[in-house]
C-alpha cells in the first residue's frame, strides 16, 4: 500500500517558518482555516513553561516511536508477501524506520536529560520539536492519519495539563514566535549572470531569466544542505562514525523521503532530498563543505555552477 507521507527526521534550517508579521495576518484573516486545538496548543506552549514543552515533547515522541515502529513491522509483513517485488527495498526501509525510531528515543534521552528545547509551527501548521539542534517534524507517515495523531497526543498531554486555560490564552492573535535560521541567501548580478550565495556556498546560474525558478532552486539546494548538516553533526554527537567515502543518497519505495547512508555499518539517516538525489554529483561536490560544517573538515567556500546540475532554466 502506498503512503503518502512527510518523514523529515531533522530541523529543515532553511525551512522558511513563519515570521511575526504574516502569522499574525492568517489569525486574523477570516477566509483562512482557523487554527486547530492542536495548533492553539502549541501557540500556548511556546510561551509556557519549560515543564510543559518538555511533558508535551515526550508525549508527542512517545506517540511518534508507537507509529514508526508500527510501519517499520508493516513493511516488513509487506516484504513477506510471495507476490511483492520489492522484497529487498521494504526490507531495507524496514530497517531505516526501525532505526529513525531509535533515534527518537535518543532524543527524548535528550528532553530528559534538560537539553534546550524550542516547540515551533511552521507552514501549513508543521509543529516541529528541536532538542540540541536536533528536529524532529510531528508528522504522522500517513497523511489521512495526522489529525488522529495529534488527537491522541493532546490527549495524553492535557490528562495532565489545564489545556482549556492554554487555548483560550493562545486564541488571541499573537504572533508565532519565529525559531530557526531562516537565513536567506544573497543575490549578487553580474555580466555574465546571477549569483546567490550562503554560509560558504555559492551558486552561478549564468543567466537573468526567469529569477524565480533560480531563487526556488537556490533556496531548496540551501535547505536541503542544511538539513544534511543537522542530522549528520547529530549523529556524530551519538556516536556514529561517518564514512565520507560512503556517504551515498538513494530512494526510498513508493515514499517521498530518502536514504542517506553514513557508513558501511548500515548507520543512516532518513530525509527528503529531492533536489541532492535529483542532481548527479551534487552530493560528492558538497561533501568537503559537509565535512566543514559539521566540524570534521578544513573552511571551503563551494563554488557551484547551476548548469553543471541541470538547473538553468529551460529558453523559450
């Protein structure tokens, strides 16, 4: 069966979450779909005390570990199928899922432990947790199947917590408080085209046409690098030894997230990487400024040309 899902393990740093100013338009914004008790919630908590976020967090995680092993056992039946041709892929997302929710429990270690924690909502009503730098999005795989999630977490949690109170403080319209970087890139035009550039990455598209598509590509490379950088400094925080020679991306079944394998052990990570898998040799290319990033590696300044990748937009 396929899943429509949004399995992003890790804070989407470049993710543009909302800022003050356009948060506070859409509660005030009557054709806008009203926020959720769920959503409400999560505006309180982001004002509320550190108990709170952190009971919330647990509860949340709790419910999310529960959900991922469950589809983890499911492809697993799947693959055991006589009829499935896919055996070795569902069998290998299997593990992956098995994994992401071991890594789950780690972060609720994490939570325990009084690490810094931030409970942000993003766009479209994404709530993400982030725990030392580490993100997770409280996104149910199955899409038809979120709004039963959040249900059962806001149950656990307000069993213990005064949730009326909490609502009806956060339904005013206040701005959600703005967390991540969100740091856009620069623009620079030249003679011979346009360049946008951040954190030591810099992308020549060669041409003034159609900036739009330019920014988008840009901004998704950005974050998707971002997203690398995140979930590998978080996994050589626990423990694992990366292989950058093994550092490879592959798809995953009839899914939109993708595989990245750390090392030869099996030790990987699971995130949406269209614009990386999508580029042949973008990741090779990015790996000296991975390296960089996450404290392994020498200061680079990464040098890329969009035609190099496909980017440049199509003449009419």
């Amino acid at each position: 069966m396929a899943r429509s899902a949004t399995l992003l393990c890790c804070l989407l740093l470049g993710f543009g979450l909302f800022s003050g100013s356009v948060a506070a338009q859409l509660l005030l914004d009557e054709s806008a779909d009203p926020w959720s008790r769920f959503h409400r919630t999560i505006l309180a908590l982001q004002e509320g005390s550190t108990e709170e976020q952190a009971d919330f967090a647990l509860d949340a995680l709790r419910e999310l570990i529960e959900v991922y092993i469950a589809e983890a056992d499911l492809a697993l039946m799947e693959a055991r199928q006589p009829d499935q041709a896919n055996k070795a892929k569902l069998r290998g997302w299997s593990l992956a899922v098995d994994q992401y929710a071991s890594q789950l429990m780690l972060v609720m270690e994490d939570i325990e432990d009084g690490f810094p924690l931030v409970i942000s909502l993003g766009r479209e009503g994404a709530v993400t947790v982030t725990v030392a730098d580490r993100a997770v999005m409280l996104n149910h795989p199955r899409a038809l199947q979120q709004s039963a999630f959040e249900q059962r977490v806001l149950a656990e949690f307000c069993s213990r917590h005064d949730c009326e109170a909490m609502t009806e403080q956060a339904d005013s319209a206040e701005p959600i408080p703005r967390s991540g970087s969100g740091m856009k890139p620069g623009w620079a035009f030249t003679e011979t085209g346009q360049v946008c550039s951040r954190q030591g990455i810099e992308v020549r598209f060669g041409s003034t046409r159609k900036l739009g598509e330019s920014r988008s590509t840009c901004e998704e490379l950005l974050q998707e690098a971002d997203t690398l950088v995140t979930e590998i400094a978080w996994q050589r925080r626990h423990g694992v030894v990366v292989d950058w020679a093994q550092l490879a991306v592959s798809p995953t079944p009839q899914r939109p997230e993708h595989l990245v394998r750390l090392n030869a052990a099996g030790d990987s990570i699971l995130v949406t990487l269209p614009l990386i898998y999508g580029s042949p040799g973008l990741l090779e290319d990015l790996k000296p400024w991975l390296r960089y990033r996450v404290g392994a590696g020498e200061e680079v300044q990464l040098r890329l040309d969009a035609a190099d990748y496909g980017w440049l937009p199509a003449a009419h």
